[in-house]
C-alpha cells in the first residue's frame, strides 16, 4: 500500500477554484436535501451527517445556507469551519462570528433555532478525534493550513 504524502497547502489559484466547486456543491446539495427531506443529501463521504445551516449574512442580513459535517454530541451539533484546509474561513463562520443565532435542518425535521459559539482550544482537542472519526480527512485539512479550524458547538435557543 503506498504511503500517504503530508498535505501541503493550497495555492491562491486551487483556493479559488475550490471556492468555486464548493459553492456549487453546496448549492447542489441543499436543493437535493431539501427536494427529497434529507433522504438525499444528507450523508458526505465516508457516511458523515450532513446538516444544512441557516445564517445571516454579515453584510447583507440575508439568509445563507450552508450544508455542513455535524458530529451529534448529547443535545448539541458540533461544526469544523475546515473549507477543506484553504488559508480562510468559510463565509458561514464569519456570518456566524459576526450573529451567532442560526438555524439548523436535519433530515425529516423542522428548522430549529440554534446559537453558535467557538470551542475552547481544551473543547476542541477533546471533540476532534470524534471529528475525525466521522470524517478522517478533518486531519488533512487542518495540515494544510496555518490557521487553528475553528470548531463550533450549536445549542437550542
């Protein structure tokens, strides 16, 4: 079996490309989801739950969607604001820092009012090997880039 390479971080010209295939896939996605009640949509690779999250744009006030790895963990969702190891946040996160008061959709739910807050460094470290297992490639992203991914934990509101 051939060894695994070190990730290595993005260049600014795969960043934009990414930006652009995430954004689609993320468009994608969530119209599957919400055309079939999460029947479809609502499982990433290696089977990982997919949630879709309702922010508010930090700019605009308009609602944004995103469709999001979540690790269930007791009465909270737990989120990686990863955008795949590029050297920015995703938009979600910003909108998130900027109005922590979200929504979530799960499959076959109601919208459900949630807020969001950064884990602490010793919160992230004991969350993310549970990350990883639902979802390996969390390590590669985190690698591949300079700045700490940020986790985030969602409570009912």
């Amino acid at each position: 079996m051939p060894e695994k390479t070190a990730a290595r971080p993005w260049t600014p010209t795969e960043e934009k490309i990414g930006s652009v295939v995430v954004k689609a896939m993320s468009v994608a996605n969530t119209w599957v989801f919400r055309a079939t009640g999460g029947r479809w949509g609502a499982r990433f690779m290696h089977g990982a739950p997919v949630l879709l999250l309702t922010t508010s744009g930090r700019k605009s006030g308009e609602p944004r969607v995103a469709p999001l790895i979540y690790l269930k963990d007791g009465d909270r969702l737990i989120l990686v604001a990863s955008k795949g190891g590029m050297s920015h946040h995703p938009a979600w996160y910003l909108n998130l820092e900027a109005n922590p008061d979200c929504e979530v959709e799960l499959p076959g739910t109601a919208k459900s009012p949630m807020r969001a807050a950064r884990a602490t460094d010793d919160e992230k470290a004991r969350l993310w090997p549970r990350l990883c297992e639902i979802y390996p490639d969390y390590d590669d992203y985190q690698a591949r880039t300079t700045r700490n991914i940020p986790v985030l934990i969602l409570t009912r509101r």
